[in-house]
C-alpha cells in the first residue's frame, strides 16, 4: 500500500510539473506547420536572417497561448541566433504613458547592451537614444524584438510611441520586429491613421480550442511516457485506464461543460491540475471521480456555498436568535448612518435600499477585533465570521 501511494505521489508530481510548464503544454505545436506559432517564428527569423523590419499582432481571449508562444518563439530564435536578437518587454497596463515607455526602452536597452542608464534624462533624450540604439543595433546585425502586450492600451491618447517605433523603422538602418499582444480583436483599427500606414498589417488570431484539439490536448498532458522515471507496468496500467476514461461518453460530457463555460487553454489547465491533485491515491490511478470533483469545484457558487455554510452553522449551534425583518433593515440603516457600509455605486437609486449593493468600510481585522470586544455578539455570528475568512 505504502509503494503504491509513494509512486502514485511520483506521478502526480510529474503531471502537476507538466501542467505548470508552458514549454511542455504548448510544444505540440512546434511539430505543425500551420500553427501560428510556426507561423510567427517563420516570420520573427526570416526578419532577423534577412535583416529587415516587420511588425505583427496577436490577437485573441485571455488564457488562449498569444504570450505562451511569444515565449516559444523567442526561446527558439535565441537558441539559433544568441548573439543577433534584443527582447524589450513591455505591458500596456505598466506603460501606456508615453514618457514611462521611452524610459523603460532605454533601461532595457541599457542593460541588454550593459550601458550605463541616466533616470535623469528627459522623454526627449531617451527617444534619441532609442533611435539611435536602433541604428547601431543593424549596423550590428542585431534585430531589436519589441514586446508590447496590452497592445491596445498603448494606442490610446497621441500614440507617439507607436509612432516613434514604427517610424524609426522605416529608415534602412534599423533592423526592428514590433509585436503587439492583445485581447482586443479591433486592436488595429484603434491606430492612428498615420501609425496605422507604417503598420505591416500582419495579424495572428488566437481562437479557443475545438473539441477534437482540446482531446488531443488531453492526451499530450495525461498520458505518461516510458522515460517518466516511474515504473512500466504501472505506466501500462495508468495509460489503459486513462484511454478508457477518454473514449467514456462522461468523459466527454464533462469536457463539454467544461467548454461551453470557457474553453480557453488556461482554464483546462485549471481544470486538470484540479483533476490530478482528486487522483486516487489507494489505487494510484486517476478516475472519473476525479475529473467528476474538478468540475465541480470549477462550478462552484460562491452565494449559493456561503448560503448553505450559513444554514450549516446555524443548524450547529441550533441558535434559537430570530429577527423581525423590520428589525434587520433598522440594523443596516444603522451601518449606513455610522458609514460602516456604504453603496457600491450609483446605480439603482430607484431600488429598494435591501436591493442595493454595498461593500464594506472597514477592514477584516477591524471586524474580528470588534466582534471579539463584543461580549454580546452571538457566538455564531463569530464562527460564521471565522468560516468566512478562512474559506
């Protein structure tokens, strides 16, 4: 018994690995031509071995691989060219400001090139210098690869870094691939017509997974190889019960309603990492209970749970305290007129104070040291208080 859980904790170690690993959930795509990761590397390394500018967008939902690839890409291209490729990084949400942005350029560059960065030097300044660090990176043959994820936010206000770049692109000198991330499918139409005429147009778009993919999928992360390190016959007997899972119409029910509620990579990771922390660990196997309880702590209710741990506690403590609702309501009138609580918003003022939504003025901690002050707070208000805090 004790060698059977030692190896189903070897196992589940290395699924859980697998799934942590975005190199090794996404590098099935490396063994497709019409993947858009192949397709942006072909585009990224044929600009850097021909020397020549380009710009790209990635667009697509949140969770689906757009940054997954990015990096796949950009760990192959430094692998095969180490000493022609500069990555700057940026994120629309750290630096939409076009002053932040020029200066975060200049840092990375700075320290890519280990160059001594002035913080002092104006927006003015740092442009020039990004400018020219462009012009001696392709004299160098070096391609500079800018990152921009959140691209849609960079092309808010007057867009002068989207300008600065694409512009300083045009020029024979440089040697500069732009790529813009985003979840904004219009994200091109928000540009300036004058940003958008030094814009290669290219787009990349990422779309949730089909059924079909998210079985193959499935396989790639589940099914374990014979060099996993664990022992053969238990590899045989984990990959047979696990292909009998996959051809189970439950199984397949339970990957629709997966689904149709989100079928983002990001959310079947999700979904199986939960799967296999539920392994059976007495037989070593996963189950259908498994990937059964995963789903439904995916489809978890927070109201309708703390509801039901409400009624739990109360039935617990078999509490005979009951209020009139004219009592309650005069109790939360209270709340408001002491500014504990407050409405969310604005809207709804035509509703029933009950109705409105409110959110609380004071911290947690502030709350628990009043409820314990409070010789005359109901015990169970205490518990449910604790329960809630701790869920």
């Amino acid at each position: 018994m004790a060698a059977a859980a030692s190896v189903a904790s070897q196992a589940q170690a290395v699924l859980r690995g697998r799934l942590c690993d975005p190199g090794f959930v996404h590098s099935a795509l490396r063994s497709s031509p019409d993947t858009n990761y192949s397709k942006l590397k072909y585009l990224v390394a044929s600009s850097v071995s021909e020397a020549c500018n380009n710009s790209v967008l990635l667009l697509g939902p949140r969770g689906c691989g757009k940054a997954a690839v990015v990096d796949m890409v950009l760990e192959d291209l430094k692998k095969e060219h180490p000493d022609a490729i500069s990555v700057i990084r940026l994120n629309g949400m750290l630096h939409s400001d076009d002053n932040c942005a020029t200066k975060e350029i200049a840092r990375q560059l700075c320290l890519e090139h280990q160059l001594s960065f002035s913080k002092m030097a104006s927006s003015d300044d740092n442009t020039e210098f990004i400018i020219d660090m462009l012009r001696e990176c392709g004299l160098a043959h070096k391609t500079v690869l800018f990152i921009l994820e959140e691209f849609d936010l960079f092309a808010q206000g007057k867009q002068r870094l989207l300008y600065s770049l694409l512009d300083a692109m045009q020029t024979l000198t440089s040697q500069a691939v732009v790529i813009g991330v985003s979840c904004r499918l219009d994200a091109d139409q928000l540009l300036e017509k004058r940003v958008r005429s030094r814009f290669s147009h290219r787009k990349l778009l990422f779309v949730p997974s089909s059924l079909e993919d998210t079985e193959r999928l499935l396989e790639h992360l589940l099914i374990l190889a014979k060099d996993s390190g664990l022992p053969a016959k238990y590899i045989t007997d984990y990959n047979s019960r696990l292909t009998t899972i996959f051809s189970d119409k439950r199984f397949k029910g339970i990957l629709n309603s997966l689904m149709d509620a989100d079928a983002t990579t990001s959310n079947i990771l999700r979904f199986l990492f939960r799967a296999v922390s539920y392994m059976d660990m007495e037989s070593g196997f996963l189950s259908m209970e498994s990937f059964l309880k995963a789903l439904s702590s995916m489809q978890r209710q927070p109201k309708m749970d703390s509801l039901q741990e409400y009624r739990s506690i109360q039935d617990a403590y078999k509490t005979s305290d009951k209020y009139a609702t004219t009592v309650c309501f005069r109790a939360f009138e209270h709340l408001l007129d002491r500014e504990l609580i407050s409405f969310g918003d604005n809207r709804g003022r035509n509703q029933a104070l009950e109705y409105r939504p409110v959110k609380l003025l004071i911290s947690s901690r502030e709350l628990a040291q009043s409820l314990k002050l409070n010789t005359t707070c109901p015990a169970v208000l205490q518990k449910l208080f604790d329960r809630e805090r701790y869920m």
